[in-house]
C-alpha cells in the first residue's frame, strides 16, 4: 500500500501525490475524486515502470498521528 499526501489546492480542487513514487500527482474537484485518480495515477506510474523493467522504489515514508501544537 502506498502513503498518499491530500490536501486543498489554491484553485480549489483536491491535490492527490504519492511522495514514494517522485513526480505522481493528481488532483480531483473532491477529496474522493482525487483519491480516485491518484490511485489510477500509482497504478500507471507503476506499471510503465515495470514495462520499461525499471524497479519500482519501496515505499519509504510512515504516517503518525503526531500534532504540532503551538
């Protein structure tokens, strides 16, 4: 399973990357548009990898639950 980062665009659609695959990014008008097109994204990156016989990077980043407070 890969980590994916989502987040609020300035322009007002959801940004959707995928920080293990370098360059993976989509976006959506919604939160559940965008997890949908990156999840199309990480297959596609994938499977161009694999067909140019390119190792595929382990995933490398945790989540946490941590807070900052101020």
């Amino acid at each position: 399973m890969r980590q994916v980062v989502i987040y609020p665009g300035e322009d007002g659609l959801w940004i959707a990357e995928c920080p293990s695959l370098p360059g993976c990014v989509s976006q959506g008008t919604t939160r559940d548009e965008a997890i949908e097109n990156i999840r199309e994204a990480i297959r596609g990156y994938i499977l161009a990898l694999e067909q140019d016989h390119i190792a595929v990077p382990a995933e490398r980043f945790e989540t946490s639950g941590a807070e900052a407070t101020a």
